[in-house]
C-alpha cells in the first residue's frame, strides 16, 4: 500500500510539473505575440556586423530578396525597401515622408519595427538613411516638425527594442547608436528656439531618457548599464540639469558625421 502511495505522489508531481512547463511556453508565447520581447538566446549577431546596416554601406547589403523579411512583409518591403536610398537634393524630412511613397515607407518601418528583431535592425537601417538624406535642423524659416517626427521614429523605435538590447548580440550597438541619434535630432527641437529653449521638448526628452535609462536611479536599466559601460561620458552627462544631451549628441556626430540634418553638406 506503501508503495502505491509513493507511486501516486511521483504521478502527481510529474503531472504538475508538466502543467507548468505547458503554462510556462504558452506564456512566453502569449507575450511575443502581444508585442513582449526576449533577449537573443545566441552567442553572435544573426545578420554579421549590424553596424554596417546603418552606415553608408547599408544600401550594399540590403535587397529586395532580403531573407530576415517575413512573408507577411515581404510585397511592401519590395516595393519600399529602395526608397530612402534613392532620395536626392535633400528634401525636409516632414515634406518626404507625407508624401505618398514616403508614407508608405514610414508603415513599412513600423511594421518591421513591431517584428522579429532581425526586421527590427532592417527598420533601424531605413531611419538612418532617411535622417542620412533628408534636412532635419532646426532653422529660423524651417521650424522644428522635420526633427520633431524624426525623433519620434526613433522613439518608436527605441521603445520597441532597448529594453532588450544590452543583452541581444544583434542589437546592443545598433540601439547605443539610435539613442544617441534621437538625442541628436531631439537637441535640434530642444535649442530651436531663438531665445532660450524650448522647455516642453526639453521636459519630454527627459521623461524619455530616463525611462530608458533610468540614470538618475539608484539602479539604471540594463540599457543604462550597457550605455554607462560604452560611452561613460554620454552617460554621465545625462545627469545634468541641463543640456543633458550633449553628450549623447557628441557621440553621434562621432559615429556618423555625415548624419547632421543637412544632408552632409
């Protein structure tokens, strides 16, 4: 009777157990499918050198046959993958993307951000071409919408995959390096102003920094972490009252100089 006691137990421990390994997948599968996102498991970036992806040589490595595409992406991603490449004389950003072949490219952006983080990496390289080949500064004519919806794309962006990014091969750099292109184009909206600054965009970059990074916390993100250990500076200066962006800019204009919202000139 004993033994059958025993018996009984084991069986209704292993049931147990198997319930909560069958919960446990439905739960991470429920959360990918509502938008959750989990580290790479892999050692090495899925797409080699991601960097790449972002800079001038970008344009040599994407296709139309792109295979990081889904197939549910894939009849737009063909039709809109070339379009920032192929931008020229340097039109306003907000001019471009209201357009009908711009618009349609910003949804394909959205769309792949929301995806796989392969696709995610494939929207981060069309934003910086896009911010490589359209006008975005902040002059006294031009007014502030070109950089104000540029950096919400990054925002967007950032939201989606820096929570996750310090500990995914494929996109630690990559999103270091969106950061510090959002606090680039965010200080064009910040300093727009003839006289002073403009302190709703300064107050809204702030809120933002630090739900990234939380660096003014007892204890920063891991995105934080990551930022601290790479670019201490930039990291540093985000404590600052004021201008707390600077250093963040400074390191994108390091990076990529050609990025300066004049198209390089």
């Amino acid at each position: 009777m004993a033994v059958n006691g025993a018996r009984w137990v084991t069986r209704t421990w292993i049931a147990v157990g198997a319930i909560l390994l069958v919960l446990a997948v439905y739960v991470r599968g429920l959360g990918q499918r509502i938008g959750g996102r989990t580290p790479a498991e892999s050692a090495a970036p899925t797409i080699p050198e991601p960097m790449q992806l972002l800079s001038r040589a970008g344009r040599t490595r994407i296709d139309g046959r792109w295979l990081w595409i889904e197939p549910e992406h894939r009849e737009r991603w063909e039709r809109c993958y070339q379009r920032p490449f192929e931008i020229v004389d340097c039109p306003r950003f907000a001019e471009w993307s209201a357009s009908s072949r711009g618009a349609e490219t910003v949804l394909l952006i959205g769309e792949l951000t929301r995806g796989k983080a392969e696709e995610g990496l494939t929207a981060l390289a069309l934003v910086f071409e896009l911010a490589r080949r359209t006008e975005w500064k902040v002059g006294v004519l031009d007014g502030n919408a070109d950089a104000l919806e540029l950096a919400r794309l990054l925002e967007q962006w950032l939201e989606t995959w820096a929570p996750v990014s310090a500990n995914d091969p494929l996109l630690a750099e990559p999103a270091r390096a969106a950061f510090a292109l959002w606090a680039r184009v965010t200080r064009e909206v910040v300093d727009g102003p003839v006289f002073g600054t403009d302190a709703a965009a300064e107050s809204h970059a702030r809120v933002f920094a630090d739900s990234l990074t939380r660096s003014r916390a007892p204890a920063a993100t891991d995105f934080g972490r990551a930022l601290a250990e790479n670019t201490p500076r930039a990291f540093a200066v985000l404590l600052d009252e004021s201008d707390f962006l600077v250093g963040l800019a400074e390191e994108s204009a390091r990076l990529f100089p050609e990025i300066d919202g004049a198209c390089g000139s």
